[in-house]
C-alpha cells in the first residue's frame, strides 16, 4: 500500500539499462508514486511532456540529446530533475550527485532543483582525487594517470547483447581497453568537479563480467604538495568517507589481490590506499550499475526527499 502523501517519481527512458533498473529497485517503495510511459506512449511528446511537468522527480535516463530535449520540455517550476546523462555533468545550474565529496555537495542535493547524476569512471576518480586538492595534498595543476576497470554492463544494451551473444567473438573474453584517442565523455568531468587544470591520461577496460568496477589512480610520492606524505593521505580519506555509504579502509585486498567485483551487486564504495612513500595506488572499488549509476541516483532523490540518504540501496 502506498503511503498517502506518496511522492509522484517519472522516470523517461525506463527502457535503457539504468532505467530498467530504477524502475526495478522503485517499484517496491510505498513513500513514491512511480510512473513510466509504455512503449506506445514514449512516442507522443506530449505524454512525456504531461510526466515530465507532474511529477516531483523526474529520473533522466536518454541519450544526451534526448535528455536535453526533456529539460526544455520541463515548465514546472516545482519539478526536480536527476539526469543520469553526460548531458549537463558540467553545465551551469548544475549540481553533481555526489553527496560524499563535501558538504556543500550533501546540501547542494538536498535543496537543488537540478542535480547530475555522475559518471561512473569519473564517480572513482573524483572520489579520490577531489579531497586531496580541496585539502591541499594535491595542485590543481598535477597532471595525473587513471586505470579503470568496468564490466560490460556500462556499456549499455547493445555492448551487454555483444558480450551475452553466445557467437560472439572470442576477444570478448579478454580485457579490452578503450577511449585510446583520450576523448572519453567522463574527461571534461573529472576534470572539471576536481578542480584540475588537466584532464588525466585515461586507460578505461572493459572485462568479461556483468558488473563491477575498480579506479586507480597511481601516484609518485614526489607528486604530493611539498611536506605532504602518505600518512596525510590516508588521514584525509579516513575522515573524509566514514560514511555508511562510501568508506575508507585500511586493507582491502585479498591476499594481495583486489577485485574489481569486490562490490558488485551494491551500492557503497571503498576507498584505500596501496603502495609506499615513492610510489602510491589511491583505489576506488564499487559497483558501476550502483554507486556508478542507479544506486548514485536513488541516493540523490533520498536526500531530495528528506530521506535516509541509504534508503532502499544495498551495501555491505
């Protein structure tokens, strides 16, 4: 039984991989009224319109063009929009879904009509990398490296039926990098939310399992602002992500082994840091459907609503 002052939630481009699965993990919740268009009705711009300007949230879940296009459709001035798009990540009248990195980015989620759901490569990069500057152990003039690891499922529907085709070619097996042109749409975001001068060199893969996703940033010690040391590092994640959400650890390997489906299937995030004084490994580990995409999300409209930020979300 829905609850009686329930808030109406739209979700436009349900079908896509993101949006099947907010509208899988919302269907459940009695405090939200979830709405969706059938197949039929996804053709009529005025039915989206209709949504679009009726509901309180409205996810985001399109092609940047078409999550564009919805935004202009918007005249409400009432309805509150999370996109999960590239489209605005860096655009003014923004604001970036990730509530862990301060607290003005907590607040910014709580009060803002806006909000931009982050990518998943760069929700690890930023996690890692925006602290560090914000407490002066980095410049924001490093020109810095970033490793990523990510199941296939980021890749949306048609990468996810190339990867399950069962005559698919047998590279599909093997780890394969890609963006080698560096023109990958996560740059001018991790960038820009970090404050830095340069976008990283980026080395994204992609490995043959469903979920999961592993970011390293690799460090000289030399790298750090003067005086600045490994210990400092570790202090500024420690107090930083204590949260119950995203959270420093210590130790998170395996035996000295670290997978990057550790996370899989939930929503949090670990953050640890690997390595010695002279040469450093700052890690991000989580899910890129969860803290990547649909769990970032539903964590955003808690906050929106005065909810628990970890309500409904599954973490460890």
């Amino acid at each position: 039984m829905t609850d009686l002052y329930a808030h109406k939630i739209f979700i436009d481009g349900a079908e896509g991989t993101t949006g099947l699965r907010l509208k899988e993990r919302l269907k459940s919740r009695r405090d939200i009224v979830l709405r969706v268009l059938s197949e039929n009705e996804r053709r009529d711009p005025g039915r989206r319109r209709e949504e679009l300007n009726s509901c309180d949230i409205a996810f985001l879940c399109l092609p940047d063009d078409a999550a564009r296009e919805a935004v202009r459709m918007v005249e409400n001035p009432r309805v509150r929009i999370i996109d999960a798009s590239t489209a605005h990540r860096t655009a003014e009248g923004w604001d970036y879904g990730f509530p862990e990195l301060s607290p003005e980015h907590f607040s910014a989620c709580s009060s803002s009509l806006r909000i931009t759901n982050p990518g998943c490569h760069a929700c690890g990069f930023t996690a890692l990398i925006y602290p560090l500057v914000k407490h002066g152990l980095l410049s924001s003039r490093a020109k810095l490296r970033c490793f990523s690891l990510t199941g296939y499922s980021g890749g949306g529907k048609p990468m996810i039926a190339r990867y399950e085709d069962p005559e698919r070619d047998e590279s599909y097996g093997a780890p394969r990098q890609y963006a080698l042109d560096q023109r990958h749409k996560h740059l001018s975001e991790m960038r820009a939310v970090c404050g830095l001068e340069t976008c990283p060199v980026f080395c994204p893969v992609i490995f043959d399992r469903y979920s999961g996703m592993e970011v390293t940033v690799p460090l000289f010690g030399e790298e750090l602002t003067e005086g600045a040391s490994v210990k400092d590092v570790k202090e500024v994640f420690r107090k930083h992500y204590d949260g119950e959400i995203v959270n420093y650890r210590e130790n998170i390997d395996d035996g000295g082994y670290l997978s990057a489906t550790r996370l899989s299937g939930t929503d949090g995030m670990l953050i640890t840091v690997a390595g010695d004084e002279e040469r450093i490994l700052l890690i991000a580990v989580f899910d890129n459907l969860g803290k990547g995409a649909s769990g970032s999300a539903i964590e955003c409209m808690n906050i929106m609503l005065g909810k628990k930020p970890s309500l409904g979300l599954t973490l460890l």
